[in-house]
C-alpha cells in the first residue's frame, strides 16, 4: 500500500512503515497539492499542522488510515474521518515524559525567573535583588487532568515535596489516591493550588477552561502553566491578570494562534514562553515515530489499532478475548440482512458467554458492517458501522450476559421487520464460525459463501426433488442441515454449496409445490 507523510517524523518511523509498504515523504505540499495528491494513498501521516479537514478527505478515496504522530487531534476532522469510515490513530504515550519534564521546566523556570535573569545578566546588569523567586516546596500543585501526562507531572512533583490536587472526571479518588493525589473539585483546586497545570484535550467544553473566572477563584500570586493545548487557557484574561496583579506568572508553551507573533503575551509580565516544545527531545520523536509507525501498519494489516481515536479501543487482553467472534459476528450480520430480507428498526445483539466479560463494541460494530455492506454502497467498518446505521434509522440495543447455555459463548442477532420476527446466533467452535440457530431452529453448520436455505412442508421425497434439480444444474452440496418443528410439518433445511445456484435452478426449486419459501445466502466467501 502507499503511505504519504506529510510532516517530518523520526527516520525510526520512516523505516518502520518502509518495511511493509511504499512511503512518500513529501513534508512541502501545500494545501492544494495535497488535496491533488491524497487519492492516492491508502495512509496519511502528520503532525500538528496540516490540516485533514473534510474537502480533503472527501478527496481521499482510497484512505484507510490518518496517523497523527502526538497526542492531539484537533487539526483532523475527526466526524468527516468516522462516516468516511477512516481510522484515525495517534500515538498518546511517545511524549509523556518529555511532556511533563517540560512543564516541570516551565514551573522552575517561572519560580526562579530563570529567563528573566538570564536575559539581565547578558545585558551586563546583576540585579539580584529584582529576581527573587519561590520555593516550591510545600506548595501545593493543581493537576487539570489526570491523563498519562498529569500523572507523570504527579509523581515528579511528589518528589519536589508539593502537595498534589487533581481533576479529573474519569479517575477515582482511590486511583489518584495511589499516585499521590487528592482528587477534588474544580473550584476547590483552583482556590487551593499555588501552580494550576492544565493536561486535557481542546474541545468545546475546554476552550477557555482558565478564563476570568477561573482566574477570580485562583489564589492572589498563583501560577499557571500549559503545555497541553493553545485555547484552554484564555489568553486575553492571564494578561489581564498578570497587569493587575493578579496571577504571579504564566509559562505557555502553546497558544490559540502559533506562532504568536501579535500577541500581547509577548510584553506581558512575569510570563514564560516557549515554541511548542512540550514533544521537542530527541528521544520522544523517535517514540512517537514508532508508535504512529505501528499504529498504521496495524490498520492496513486488518488489525485493531490500540490507539484508535475514532474507534472501539482495545487493550491486548481484550483483543486476543474477542478477536475470534470479530468474523463471527460480520458473518452473522451479513446473512441476518439476507435471511430478514427487508430493514430492520430495532436490533437486538445479545453477547453471550466468555466475550461477555469485555468491552462488546467491537462484536457490535463488527455485526453492523455484515449488515450494512448488503444495503449500501459506501464503504463500511468498524469505524463507521455504527453512525451508518444511526443515519439508517436503526435502533441498535446491546446486551451481555454471562450465560450461554451449552455454548461457551454465543452471538446472537435479532430484530423485527414487517411484523415477522428474525433471529440467527453462531458461536465460534475449534476457531471457525459455526451457525447455531436460524429462527425457532437450531442447527451446528459452518457458514460458506453460497447457502440456500428452503422452509417447505416435511414430506417424502421432498428433499431429493430439491437435491436432483441442484445436481442437474451441476451445483455440488458440500454439507445439509434438516430442522423441523414437528413430523409432517414445516421443515427447514440449510444447503451449503460449492457454486452458485442460476437464478432459472433457483425459480424452479421455488415453484416447487412443497416449497414454501425460498432464501440464497451469499456470503463473499467461506468465513
């Protein structure tokens, strides 16, 4: 496959992707270039300044993959990517230590006026009186956002000897407690905290985040540091803060525009500056070259990405629990839309057994792609399976539970579509899928590409007559299954076949007198 970087990465993640496919490093496109070029390739990767907004991956055909090498994600568009079904990966863990060495950095160099200083001194001055810093021992340190990063600010701090507090909706104070941090609320932080260091992502409800009044609740002299995202931090009121007295110091290490060039920070007081340098050491940029490396190869290889941001992430564990059902489950889907014939609204995927102790989303998701490539023709995955059926009118409801009967684990689909009821199950038995119910009937049979399924009324000869007209039109059986509710009544049977069956061998199977109803099931292919 063809992979285009866009921006400059380590050449540890250049080799990485090199092994496996053809990688065109071409880091001077400009936006129209880059949109002529993008159909193209199956990959992109970037940094945090090209833009992959939704022109240019509506222009992306063949995308498959946007590898973002960093944490952030705000310069894709992460809605265009999911209904386009694009995986969108980063690689959050390759710069958590240069990260929070970097705002540690910021936070001695703003205590001890370090920049100030040094800028004196060069000056010919020595002014020692006019550079009187702070200790921060026993000052206490406000941590917004828990995330890898404000962890690892957390636990270097507690080597400082500074009392730690944290926010963070996602973490419980049990879990804070562990690493040293007193989880409390935001305004309880802000009233408590000598330094507030912000780790979170920019979003909607993050673009100010420390505005003025956050700034109001802050204690006299505070420090605020940011070295996550330009925008949470309110940039017009730390100025005003820092002129009134306010705030003690501000060190950023991004801004809502970059560069800053006409920005009133630049003669701000009592604040600290620097160019995006939070991922800026050696060893970080080869990390995160070949974490986003792996994180793309995964992709185009078929395999779950651990750091999808647009999709079901999935640890290790939970891969090798649930990957073998991933088949299973797409296989379902696709024969319940053929087998239901019409749409459903509402549809019931029960997760039954050992894939039940997991995270599920994936078995979901895997289901609605069977369904979903039967009625569109656009593409579907398990990045997007879910919003097409959302745009589809389908209700999608998701049960677990622990018991699967004499299975030790089973899938289930079902719904109701024109007042008749459908319901397939498999379950996965020796590593290959295994269909064990059709309705009311329940059956062990492989699924095959080809199925043709008859419900007819159980009587002599019926079967053979099915089986001469098949074997006149040189369609071979390769197995049969028989299921009937009762002697002499509706019978249903279950062919998988080594060829398709000719629309005319199909009418004349139908016309059949015993023949009650008549379903071919066309897989793609064995499963």
């Amino acid at each position: 496959m063809r992979i285009l970087v866009a921006e400059a990465i380590a050449a540890e993640g250049l080799e990485r992707l090199r092994r496996d496919h053809d990688v065109d490093e071409r880091t001077d496109l400009q936006p129209g270039e880059l949109l002529a070029t993008i159909p193209d390739y199956d990959a992109l990767v970037v940094r945090s300044q090209v833009r992959v907004d939704a022109e240019l991956i509506g222009a992306a055909s063949r995308l498959l993959v946007i590898g973002r090498a960093g944490v952030g994600v705000d310069n894709v568009d992460l809605d265009a990517a999911t209904r386009a079904g694009i995986t969108v990966v980063n690689a959050p863990t390759g710069n958590t230590i240069a990260a929070a060495e970097h705002t540690l950095a910021l936070l001695f160099g703003l205590a001890r006026r370090i920049a100030a200083a040094d800028a004196s001194v060069r000056r010919g001055e020595w002014r020692r009186s006019d550079f009187t810093g702070l200790e921060l021992r026993g000052k206490t340190l406000g941590i917004i956002g828990l995330g890898k990063i404000g962890q690892a600010v957390a636990e270097r701090a507690r080597a400082l000897e500074m009392t730690i507090l944290g926010v963070d909706p996602y973490v419980t104070p049990e879990q804070a407690a562990l690493r040293g941090i007193q989880l409390v609320d935001m305004d309880a932080l802000l009233g408590a905290s000598d330094v507030v260091t912000v780790h979170v992502p920019l979003s909607r409800a993050t673009r100010h985040l420390i505005g003025r009044k956050a700034i109001a609740r802050m204690k006299p002299g505070a420090l605020i540091l940011n070295v996550a995202r330009g925008g949470i931090v309110d940039e017009a009121a730390v100025i005003d803060g820092l002129r009134d007295g306010r705030l003690g110091g501000v060190a950023l290490d991004v801004f809502e525009a970059e560069p800053p060039t006409a920005s009133p920070l630049l003669d701000a007081p009592n604040t600290l500056l620097t160019p995006h340098l939070g991922a800026s050491t050696a060893e970080a940029q080869v990390l995160v070259a070949e974490e986003i490396a792996e994180q793309v190869l995964d992709v185009l290889a078929g395999r779950s990405a651990r750091y999808a941001v647009n999709a079901p992430l999935l640890t290790p564990e939970t891969a090798q629990a649930i990957g073998p059902y991933l088949p299973l489950a797409e296989t379902l889907g696709r024969f319940f839309a053929q087998f239901c014939r019409t749409g459903v609204q509402t549809l019931t995927i029960e997760i039954a057994g050992e894939p039940s102790a997991y995270d599920a989303s994936p078995i979901t998701a895997a289901a609605l792609r069977g369904i979903l490539e039967t009625s569109t023709t656009e593409r579907v995955n398990l990045v997007n399976a879910a919003a097409l059926a959302k745009a589809r009118g389908i209700t999608v409801i998701e049960r677990k539970t622990p018991e699967a009967g004499q299975f030790a684990a089973l899938v289930t689909l079902s719904g109701e579509a024109g007042g008749i009821a459908t319901t397939v199950a498999g379950t996965v038995a020796l590593g290959e899928a295994r269909l064990t119910r059709l309705n009311d009937y329940w059956l062990d049979m492989a699924p095959v590409g080809t199925m043709l399924i008859t419900r007819h009324h159980d009587q002599p000869g019926t079967v053979g007559r099915i089986g001469l007209v098949l074997g006149d039109a040189d369609v071979n059986i390769s197995a049969m299954h028989l299921a009937r509710s009762a002697p002499r009544e509706d019978a249903l049977m279950i062919l998988a076949l080594d060829d398709d069956v000719p629309p005319a061998v199909e009418e004349a199977i139908r016309s059949h007198p015993s023949v009650v109803d008549l379903w071919m099931i066309r897989l793609g292919g064995e499963r």
